[in-house]
C-alpha cells in the first residue's frame, strides 16, 4: 500500500484536484446556503475596502416618520393653516391627500422627478385627490407596484400588485414601476433586476417543472416579454432620458456609493411647518430645484429595512443609491460562466502546481499565501476599477483545498516511506545510522565533514569455531540460522538497548553506544553490558530451539565490552563510505572478546566499563591483562550478573586471592583459590589457572617490576 501511495501520489493528488474542481462547478453546491454567505462575504469586504463613494447630487430623499412632528411647539394658528398638517396627526396609513399634498409641494419647489416607494394597493380615503395630481404631473411622477409569492398546487408563482384601481386614471400607466429590492440567498441586498417579466420572476421560485416549460415558451415566443421596468429606471429615465441598465437576465450587483447616512432623509412633516420650510436645508424648497426626489418610509412601523454590504439600510436609501447608480450609468458586473470556469482552472493548476513541483514544505506554504494574498489584491482592484466581481470562492477552493490536501498527503507518504526505508535501511545499516539519514541532516553533515573524536562503549561478539563451522555444513543452512541468530541479537543491542550496529565482521558483530546517540557516558555503557548480559540467555533459548532441528547447530559465543576514546567519522572511498569507529578503544574490545576463549569465559568487560557500572553488575575480577600490542596491563572483569541477582558468597575470597597474588603471598593465595573452587562445586578455569601460576611464581626469581598482569601473546 505504501509503495502505491508513493508512486501513485501525484495522480490521486492531481484526481482529487479535479474531483474539487467538477463539485465546485455544480450548482447543488454553490447554491448551498453556506457557500452563498461564504461568497457572498468576500463580495462585501470588497465594498467596505472601496469606502465609501461621492453621492449624486440629484438625488434627494424626504423620509416618513423619521423625525416625529412636535406640533406642540407650534401654534394652533399654525396648525389651522396648514390642513396637511392637521391630517399628518392621524396614525398611519395617512389619507392619501397628504401624498397629493407632497407631491404638489415637491412639484412646486421645482423637482423634476418624485418617486413615491409605496404601492398604493388599497383604497384609501383622499385617492381621488392624489389621482387628479399623480395624472397632473405623470411625466413626472412615479409610484410602486409589487411582485407577491403566491402559494398554489403547482408550486410558488408570483404575480404583480399594482396601485389600486381609483388611481390609475388615463396616463398614468407609464407613472408605475416595481419596488421590489432583491435579496441574495444570504439575506444581503447586492444585485438587482431592472427590467423583467412576471413569467422570469416566477422561474426563480420553486415552481413546477411542467409550469416552468410552459413560461419558458411564452418567452420565447415573446408572450411575455419584459416589459416591467423598476421603478428608479423609470424615474431615471424621465430625468434625463433613455437609461443604460443591464440585460433582463442579468441580476447586476448595485454600485453602492456608501453606508446608511449617505443620502439623509429629509422628515416629511417639516415641509409643511413654514418656520422650517425657510430655513435649511429645505431653504423654501431650493433643495429640490431639478432633483429626483424620493418618497419612502423611513420610521420602523414600517419596517422597510434591508442588510447590504455596509449594514443595515432602510428601503428608500436602498432605493436612493440604486437610483444614483443608474444615473451614472455605472454597476457592477459579474464575470461570464465561461470566465468563472477558466479562473478557477487556473487557480486549480497554481495550486496543483505548486504542491507537486516544488518540494520545500515551507516554501509550498508560503507560495500557496503568497497566491491567495495576490488574488484578493487583483479581486479588489478589478471590483474597484473594473468595476467586475471576481467569483472567489470556486477559485480559492480549487485552490486551496486540493493544495491542502496535497501538502497534508505528500507528507503522510514522506513519512511512510520515510518508515519504510528505514526499515529497509536499518536491514543494511544501524536503526540509529539510519535515523540520522532520514532524519537528523546536520548530525549527518557533521558526521561526513570529518572524523571525530569521542567517549564510546563498544561490544564486539564472535561465534566460537565458526571456521569449523563453516567447512562441516551446507551454506544454505547456516545463512538461515545465521540470520535467526543475528536477528535475535540486533533486536537486543538496537531495540531493547538503543545500540547503533557497526557491522557485521562475518560471523561477529560490532555495536557502539554514544557514537551517534548518547545517554551520558555511564547509561550508555550500562545498556552495552545490558545487551551481553540479556545476549546470554537470547543464545540458551536459541540453542534449545535449534536441538529439535537436524538442520541447526549448537553455538557458542565469547563477547568483549570496552570502554574508550575513539574516532568516529564516515571512513571510505568516493564510492562507497560507511559511517564507523576506530582506534585503540575498538581494538581492546576485539581483543576482549578473543581473551574469553582463553580464560573460558563467554563475556569479558574492560577497567572503564567495570567503573562505569560497578554498581548495577556484579564482576569477577579475571587479572590484570598485558594484551599483544600494549604497553600497560588492563584490569579485565567477567560479567556473572546485574544487580538483582546477589553476589555469590565466595567472590570477596576469590577477590581477596587476586590481591595476594600480586603481593606474590602465593601460598596464601593458592590457599584460598583452592577454598573457592570447593565453594563454587565444579571445575572452574580461573581458579585452577590461578593455582597453577602460584606453583609456577613461587619456584622462580620474580622480576623487579613484577605485579601479577597475565600476558597474552595472542591477539
């Protein structure tokens, strides 16, 4: 599996970028209400970062209800001379003469244009009055009607609700427009339709698929064209003529110009009150002088309120800015599908790009940063000067997440295979050499610039006769019990004692501790003895595994630890170096190992490593040892045990006989190596060794520097 994902891993990363890429072009999914806020934010933080534009002067917003009339501040003289006034005192919805009122009043400052943002659908007392003014002045006047969802068996339709038919008198047919603000999935107002039809605002409803074909057809073959304007095109077009204004399919995004407070409502109830009719900012009426004025509700009984990109707005300020927007023919486009598609390709290809071919995971990152931060610059641009909305979710997912996902899984591979070759490593090499390939580069660079010298405790073990061995069985059969013994040994020196794994010298084995890693001069040298002590009992069990099978050979094996300085260092040629120590502390332990044949003892332990970790093994001194090749005798000591084990009674008397030996006292001596022999029950070499170089030291003359050192004239 491991081995699939490795050379697979650029397709399944390459097939999950364009899984990405197929769902973000689904409409299930950017339809979801999640995806719409998410894309939805990212157009808003594009408005907030523009700030906020110049208004259009020509536009003027007189609010209902925003100020309350405090007509007990005026006179009754005051209020009898205005009738306006004195119907302005009844609570909403007002007698319809209070807006032929306004109207008269607006045309009398000299506005060009007033657009009423109600739909006046039920009759009200006073329609008449306003009728009469709205046919006056209906070249220059526009009032609402509505698109309404209606419930029905085939699903949502909508159908329209025009002013109520007592003021639609002749000519007046062109005074109407829809009021309608829409509504993106998310709840904010940003795009709206200024031409359309009742057919296409049903198409956006859940309506019936067969109801849905029928109405199709009837704007195909122009039953139902888009004849219904909004009501500030129309406002805009009696202004100042012929509009530009998007297609009937197309739902622009409004060119906002600002936050609520951009275009101040002007409170109604003031313009009838002449002690503020004179004064700013009505100014007796200059403020309208050829001005499209707007009429809407802004107190909260109405509530008229809508969320946009910069908050909170009240309807008739939606419709201001709207309004200002077409008069400077300006709005925001979106890009064609076909754009769409090809930008998120490439922001695909960026990402795929980047996880794929550049192989430093911090750079990857940066790089992936680098992009996202440059496609929100050139978003905002564009938005700002262009004046086009950039999709960037569908982007930013395609680039995004195959990356992530790229990135997350090179590493989960770079890490199974980073195991696996170290297992596969550690077979020709030590787990801890390993490591440090795979892992710790400058422990390796340090390593390979140099030899190095250092405090190590080295292990050497051989396998007795393996010479005989070798020539008296078939090859076959000792590779594979070679290869259960290494296997059972290597496991003891690498997992159980954190050892590194020199080499193999044919049939012995050359481990370090402290050459690569280390524990402090004392641990690592307690795991070397730990590792010969536990390799005792690893044989045992191997031998009495091996003595029902024909096909196995008993072994036995002599093991030699020492402790000293040596070099380490990446020793070799140009083609083939091997990371190792050398020096005078690997020798002794390779002559350690030998000296067991000689004293028939299977672990022999060196002076440093007996003081090093005296207090956790339990030793028997075997002599003063002048090895072939050195110059000063060394105090050499066989392993019995750890610790937990007691010492055996008669090890203080055998010490005590070393002593006496080398104060040449040789009868006392040989006494008590007699008495331990007896004590210890069987034919022990030291022992009978000792005795008989007592009988031999005490028939000659002893040299001048003579203190008791065994030497040996083999390696």
């Amino acid at each position: 599996m491991a081995k699939f994902l490795s050379q697979y891993s650029r397709w399944i990363i390459i097939g999950f970028g364009m899984l990405v890429f197929a769902l973000t072009q689904m409409d299930w999914l950017v339809s979801q209400p999640y995806w719409q806020k998410a894309e939805g934010a990212l157009v808003d933080q594009r408005y907030v970062r523009r700030g906020q534009m110049s208004r259009v002067p020509a536009v003027v917003l007189v609010g209902l209800g925003s100020t309350a009339l405090q007509l007990d501040t005026l006179s009754s003289n005051e209020i009898a001379a205005s009738p306006t006034l004195q119907l302005m005192r009844e609570p909403f919805p007002w007698d319809r003469r209070i807006y032929a009122a306004v109207l008269e009043k607006l045309m009398d400052a000299g506005a060009k244009v007033v657009v009423f943002d109600f739909v006046f659908a039920s009759e009200m007392d006073g329609d008449d009055e306003f009728a009469q003014a709205l046919q006056k002045y209906k070249e220059r006047v526009v009032i609402g009607e509505m698109f309404q969802d209606e419930q029905g068996t085939t699903g949502h339709t909508k159908h329209l609700v025009p002013p109520n038919s007592r003021l639609l008198l002749p000519g007046t047919e062109s005074s109407i427009g829809f009021v309608n603000i829409r509504v993106d999935g998310d709840g904010v107002v940003r795009q709206q339709r200024y031409r359309t039809s009742v057919n296409r605002e049903t198409l956006e409803t859940d309506v019936a698929p067969g109801v849905a074909a029928v109405l199709r057809k009837e704007m195909q073959d122009g039953k139902a064209p888009d004849d219904l304007e909004q009501s500030m095109l129309r406002a805009a077009e009696k202004f100042q003529g012929p509009t530009s204004c998007p297609a009937p399919d197309q739902a622009a995004y409004i060119d906002f110009q600002g936050p609520a407070g951009t275009y101040r409502a002007l409170p109604v109830e003031n313009m009838f009150v002449d002690a503020l009719w004179g004064k700013p900012p009505f100014e007796n009426g200059f403020v309208f002088k050829n001005k499209i004025v707007i009429v809407g509700p802004m107190a909260e009984i109405f509530h008229d309120v809508h969320t946009t990109p910069f908050g909170e707005m009240p309807g008739p300020e939606v419709q201001a800015q709207i309004l200002a927007a077409l008069l400077k023919g300006t709005w925001l486009r979106p890009t064609s599908d076909a754009f769409d598609f090809m930008l998120a390709l490439v922001m695909l290809l960026f990402g795929l790009s980047i996880c794929l071919f550049i192989r430093n995971a911090l750079i990857k990152v940066g790089l992936l940063v680098v992009v996202v931060v440059l496609f929100f610059v050139a978003c905002q641009i564009i938005f700002t000067g262009s004046k086009l909305v950039l999709p960037m979710m569908q982007p930013l997912v395609c680039l995004i997440v195959p990356s992530a996902f790229g990135v997350t899984f090179l590493y989960a591979v770079e890490q199974i295979e980073r195991k696996r070759y170290r297992n596969v490593l550690s077979r020709y090499v030590s787990a801890n050499v390993a490591k440090v390939v795979l892992e710790d580069t400058r422990s390796l660079e340090e390593m390979m610039s140099g030899g190095k010298k250092k405090p190590v405790t080295i292990l050497f073990s051989d396998i007795r006769g393996f010479t005989t061995i070798t020539e008296t069985t078939d090859a076959d059969k000792l590779v594979a019990q070679l290869n259960e013994y290494f296997g059972e040994m290597v496991d003891i020196i690498q997992e159980a004692n954190r050892g590194t794994l020199q080499k193999f010298i044919g049939d012995a084995i050359m481990a370090a501790w402290g050459d690569i890693l280390s524990d402090g001069l004392a641990e690592d040298a307690r795991r070397a003895v730990t590792a010969a002590l536990q390799m005792r009992p690893a044989l045992a069990k191997l031998n009495g595994v091996w003595k029902e099978n024909p096909d196995r050979l008993k072994l036995a094996i002599g093991i030699g630890v020492n402790h000293g300085e040596v070099i380490h260092g990446n020793v070799g040629s140009h083609d083939r170096m091997e990371l190792t120590v050398l020096g005078d502390g690997v020798n002794l332990a390779a002559r350690l190992e030998s000296a067991t044949k000689q004293f028939h003892t299977d672990i022999l332990i060196g002076e440093d490593v007996e003081k090093l970790t005296r207090d956790h093994f339990v030793y028997r001194n075997v002599g003063a040892i002048a090895f072939k090749g050195k110059t000063k005798p060394v105090e050499t000591f066989y392993l019995l045990s750890d610790r937990s084990v007691p010492a055996p009674k008669w090890l203080a008397s055998y010490h005590e006989a070393i002593q006496l030996y080398r104060k040449g006292e040789f009868e006392k001596a040989a006494e008590l190596f007699r008495k331990v022999g007896a004590e210890i029950g069987q034919e022990d070499f030291l022992c009978e060794m000792y005795l008989e170089k007592c009988a031999v030291d005490a028939k000659r003359s002893l040299p001048s520097n003579w203190d008791g050192s065994i030497t040996l004239s083999e390696k």
